[in-house]
C-alpha cells in the first residue's frame, strides 16, 4: 500500500499521522517549520549569555474529553494556571516533540502544490526559507515526492485553499480566523503585576511565561498578545511600533529586549462545522482546528477524525 502524505505538523498533522501510524499505515509529514508543533511553539532567545524562552503561541491547554486528557497526561504537562488548564513542559513546543517521536516528518520544506498521477499523488515542495509570504514563489524547481494513496492538508484553511483542488478548497471558503500580534518581553525585575491579565484593550491577553511550571523562574519573561481588533488594524505596522504601542499598555519598565511575532492565523472567529473533510473518491482530506473551534484540543480531534475517515474508506 502506497504512504499517506500529511501537509502540516501542527496538533492536528501530528494527532492524524499518529493515528494512522497505530493503524499500521506508512505516513510522511511535511512542514514548512523548523520544527513540529505549529501554533504550540516556544521560541529562545538569546540575550548577554542568557537563553530566554516564551509560548508566543498557545498559551496553555484544556481538555475536555478524555482522549486530548489521556494526551496531556502522556506529553508531560502540568497544571497552570489553575488546576483545569496544562502546560507543556518545559515549553509549549514540548506537546509537538512527544506527538512527532517516531514519525517520518520533513520539516523547513513549504509544500507548493499537489499533481495526480497514475500512480497516485505527488507532493511538490520547496525550502521554506526561500518562501516570502505576500511575495511571488521563487523560480527555483520544487521537489517532488510521492507517489501517495491519500494528502491529507492540515495549514489553517486560508493556506490550504492555495494547495487543495476546488472540491475541498470551496467549503473551506468561510473559515475566518483572527490575526494576533504577540510580543515576548523580558524584564530585569518583577513586575508588580498577577501572573496572568485578560483586557478589553490594545492587549487582550499578557502572563508572567517565566511563572509556568518548568520554566526559569528567576528571569522575567512576559507574552502580551494583542486583541483582534488592535491586531487587524496593525496587522501591516512595523514590528517596532507594535511593540512600542502594546508595552505601553502595560505598567512595566523598559524591557531588557522586546520582540513580536505575528501570527496571521491565530484564534478562529469561523468555523467549517464537521470535524474533517475526506473526499475518499479524490484521496484529499483536510483536518485542523478551523473544523469546529480555535483550540488545541478541537486540533487534535479534527486530525483523529480525519484519519478514522481514511482508515474506514
Ligand atoms: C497566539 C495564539 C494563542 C493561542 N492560545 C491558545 C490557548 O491558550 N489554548 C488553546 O487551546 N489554543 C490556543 N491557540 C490555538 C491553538 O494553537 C490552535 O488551535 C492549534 O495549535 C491549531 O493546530 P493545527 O494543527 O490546526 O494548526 P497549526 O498549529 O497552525 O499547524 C499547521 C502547520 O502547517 C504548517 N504549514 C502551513 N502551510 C504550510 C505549507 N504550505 N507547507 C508546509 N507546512 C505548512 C505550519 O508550519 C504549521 O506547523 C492559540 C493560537 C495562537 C496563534
């Protein structure tokens, strides 16, 4: 039987090929990151001969169904901030090295279009440090691999639509998801401040990451992510002045360093309404948390669906 090719190593890539690996079936990952994970990352930074450490992603996870509870009990995460919501540790980036461990996964390659053959499909994908978003695909040749029985696309659906035939983009069409500018900050004293914050402002939502379980907790290091609304109207504003706008907000000192990261896909604000799309006669399917809700855990169903649906047709 010819492997399955699964585009996207986030929770949903991870928890589909996972699945499908118990299942018995070869698969083969792609993603255009350094690493598996997706929008559970943890980005280190460096500053005078200190690593620095910050969940510019998702900032902590909830289960509320045994199977995405069974995972979080196995990935090594603890209570934080309460005893309802789990982080990874010792970063959010860690739930993404358990799910990827024995899995076949590319990453740094950005996968640019799908070809059906006779044989079965083809992937073509290039480096994805060649790959400008907003900009035009470089010229150089991608790579072909394949031949596969099924892809199955798992990038939030704006990205998916750009690889998928009309059949699966179309009733991708009204997924919408909120952008969120993050900004990692450090500080050289702690800040008189709770550990974590939820505004109705410029900033949505900021926590003390150096507090979560795991982390270093004699450094200062703080995530402030911006609400949809300051997001969206920033969304093009040089990283300095978001930085500048969203610190701020907050009653803090001039940080040891500041940086942000945007995401242009962040929490979903309109959902598809089925947990997957699997079109058996194509072998296409399409799995993320853009399905039914922008959490980790829906993630993580939408990719066990999917892969029942494969392994059943
Ligand atoms: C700022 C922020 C805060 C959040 N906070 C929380 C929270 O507190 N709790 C919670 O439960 N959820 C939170 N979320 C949502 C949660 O992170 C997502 O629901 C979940 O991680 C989505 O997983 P996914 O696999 O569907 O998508 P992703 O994690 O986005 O995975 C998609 C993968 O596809 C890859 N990819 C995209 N295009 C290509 C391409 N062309 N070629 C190859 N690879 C490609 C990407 O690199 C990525 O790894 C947050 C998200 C953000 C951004």
């Amino acid at each position: 039987m010819l492997p399955i090719a699964v585009l996207g190593a986030g929770l949903a890539g991870l928890s589909a090929a996972q699945a499908l690996t118990a299942a018995g079936r070869a698969v083969r990952l792609f993603d255009k990151g350094r690493a598996a994970g997706g929008r559970l990352a943890t980005r280190r930074i460096e500053h005078a001969g200190q690593s620095h450490r910050f969940d510019h992603g998702a900032q902590y996870l909830r289960a509320e169904r045994a199977g995405f509870a069974a995972l979080l009990e196995a990935g090594g995460t603890a209570p934080w901030p309460d005893a309802k919501r789990r982080v990874p540790v010792p970063g959010m980036s860690a739930l993404g090295r358990h799910l990827a461990q024995g899995l076949d996964i590319r990453t740094g390659r950005h996968a640019s279009a799908l070809h059906r053959t006779a044989e079965g499909w083809m992937v073509a994908h290039l480096d994805a440090a060649l790959v400008r978003p907003g900009r035009p695909m470089p010229s150089t040749p991608a790579e072909l691999a394949g031949p596969f029985s099924a892809v199955l696309v798992t990038f939030p659906a704006e990205q998916a639509r750009a690889i998928l035939p009309p059949e699966l983009a179309a009733p991708l069409a009204p997924i919408e998801y909120a952008p969120c500018w993050t900004v990692m900050a450090a500080f050289d004293r702690k800040l008189d401040l709770p550990d974590t914050l939820r505004y109705h402002g410029p900033i949505g939502w900021a926590a003390r990451d150096s507090a979560k379980p795991g982390r270093e907790a004699a450094q200062e290091n703080w995530v402030i992510q911006a609400g949809p609304e300051f997001s969206r109207a920033q969304l093009e504003a040089p990283t300095e002045q978001v930085i500048a706008a969203l610190l701020a907000e907050l009653p803090a000192p001039a940080p040891l360093f500041a940086m942000a990261h945007r995401w242009r896909y962040s929490l979903l604000e309109v959902a598809l309404g089925q947990p997957c799309l699997w079109d058996a006669g194509l072998g296409l399917g399409y799995a993320s948390d853009g399905c039914l809700a922008g959490r980790a855990e829906s993630a993580w169903e939408s990719g066990q669906a999917l892969a029942q649906r494969v392994l059943g047709a």
